[in-house]
C-alpha cells in the first residue's frame, strides 16, 4: 500500500508517497519478509530443520528469522555480537523476543564476531550444531535479492525516484533490478560509507541510482535529539511510525533534500518503509539512559 505524505509545506512542486511494507507482518516485517521469503522456501522445500545465522543486539534480522522459525516450526539458532549479553540479555526487548519464540541464542565476543565468514569459524559451528542453513547477517543472499525485486510493482512504475535506506545494500540491489528505465533509485545509508554500491553492481549492471551516506547521523544507531524530534512529529503529523536507525534517517532525508529542490519539477518520489519497527523499544531503553527524550511508537 502506498500512502501520501503531505509535503507540501516544504515544496508545491513534488509528490510524495510512502510505500508501506511495514505493513506486512508486525515482526518479519518490511524488507526483512522480502528478504526471507525465498530462503525460508527453500528450507522449507529442503526439509531443512534448522536456520542459524548471525546479528547484534538489536538486530531487525534476528527477530524476523526467530518469528519467522517458529511460523514453520524450524528450528533457529542465532548467533549474537557481545559476550557481555549472555546472562543479562532478556534486559533486551529484541533478544527477549527471540528467545521467546524458540531461538537458540549463542554469544560470541566481539572479536570472535567480527572472524564469523571464516572457515576456522564455520567449520566451528559446523561441528558444534550440525546440520543446518545458514543464512548471512542481515539476511542478504542471493535469494534475498530476489524477494527484493518484488517490493516494486507494476503501477510503481509512475514514480520518478525510489528513495529506501540501506545498510548491507541487499534491499537496494533489489530494488534497482527492478526499477524502469526512466527510474532513478537513492539509497539512504544507515551507516557511513556508500559501499552498498558494490552489491546492487553485483546483481544488476543498471546505473540509474545514488547512494548517499549524508543522513546516517555520525553512523549506524547513532541518533541525537533533532532525529527523535523528526520522528515524534513525523509520527503526529501522518500519524506513521518510524526507526531511529533506518526509515527514520530515510525520511529525514528525503524531506531535507524536498526542501533544497533536489528532485526535478512536478517529480513523483517514492519512499519504502522498509519496517524494523521492533527495534524502537530497545533504542528507548538505550535513550532513557542518556537521558535522552524517547520515541512515540
Ligand atoms: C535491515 C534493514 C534495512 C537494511 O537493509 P539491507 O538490505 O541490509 O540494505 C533497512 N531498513 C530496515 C528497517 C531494516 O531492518
């Protein structure tokens, strides 16, 4: 469904809608259900009993894999950054999630984390957990990209731009194999750095999209009280949700570049909310320490 944010306090001249793919389940939700939807096919279609794969604290992935795990009664085992969390984790509203619907958590330390791709590591956990399929952190395969591809629909063909964040680029490869020709794609990044490109390359030889990282707030998660207020009266304006760490950096964006008339005259500009709406909850936990104002959900 694709909703219209009035923005015509900001410019008269663009139009402005959101793609509402939080909509389509409250935790395996946005591109995370695009981007597990032909994985879980295949374990399914596999017999496969068991998924295992990787994520942070308050990893948008590791909810959806763990919902999504007990929706087809598969088993799951996450394998979590931060040593620190193992006996305090359920302090943590997406960890407590995870756990609550069946899935294995195991933490690693930061250091064991970061060598995770390596063969010493995987034949590791090969020997510690057996048979299983192993899905890459945050989700992004081959399989991923595909269910990617099928964000976009035929009558989004009237937008002039497709504006989605993007953190391992997964969501954006998608998105650019399946824009038209006439289309041009920006990808909001959630972290520093505009590297995602070397994914959508991978995937599609199109050219006709941007990354920028002007609007990821000094880095991944990092938030100030300028992003909070955005989203609080975002959220009472068009009475729509967002993340701190994803959409709401998107639509600050997007805003921010209507009112410095970046996009072309009369332009139909479309912006996917990609969901992650479950990791609010742990950010205001974080913010609550800082002493920092909270997010309306
Ligand atoms: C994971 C996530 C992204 C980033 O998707 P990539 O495919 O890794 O680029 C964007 N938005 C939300 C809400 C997410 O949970």
């Amino acid at each position: 469904m694709n909703q219209k944010i009035d923005v015509s306090f900001l410019s008269g001249d663009v139009v402005l809608d959101l793609k509402r793919e939080d909509l389509l389940h409250p935790i395996i939700s946005g591109n995370k259900f695009r981007k597990l939807k032909y994985t879980l096919a295949e374990v399914v279609g596999r017999s496969q009993k068991c998924m295992l794969t990787f994520g942070g604290a308050f990893s948008n992935h590791i909810a959806a894999v763990a919902a999504a795990g007990k929706l087809h009664k598969i088993h799951t085992i996450g394998i979590i950054r931060g040593e620190e969390l193992t006996h305090v984790y359920k302090n943590n509203p997406t960890l407590r999630y995870a756990g609550e619907q069946g899935m294995e958590l195991v933490f690693v330390s930061r250091e064991q984390y970061a060598l995770k791709d390596t063969p010493a590591f995987l034949t590791w956990l090969d020997d510690t957990y057996g048979d299983f399929y192993a899905v890459p952190e945050g989700g992004t395969n081959d399989l991923a990209i595909k269910g990617c591809t099928e964000i976009l629909t035929p009558e989004d063909a009237q937008y002039d731009y497709i504006c989605v964040c993007t953190g391992t680029g997964g969501t954006l490869a998608g998105i650019v194999c399946s824009l038209k020709e006439h289309q041009h794609a920006i990808g909001f990044s959630a972290l520093k750095g505009t590297f995602q490109d070397e994914v959508v390359s991978k995937y599609t030889p199109k050219t006709n999209y941007t990354i920028t990282d002007d609007y990821c707030f000094g880095g991944y998660a990092k938030v100030n009280t300028e992003l909070i207020h955005f989203i609080n009266t975002f959220k009472k304006e068009h009475g729509v949700g967002l993340d701190p760490v994803y959409t709401g950096k998107l639509l600050y964006g997007v805003f921010d570049l209507i009112k410095k008339d970046y996009f072309k005259k009369n332009s139909r500009i479309l912006a996917v909310h990609t969901g992650g709406m479950q990791g609010v909850a742990g950010m205001n936990l974080s913010l609550k320490k800082k002493n920092l104002p909270q997010i309306n959900i």
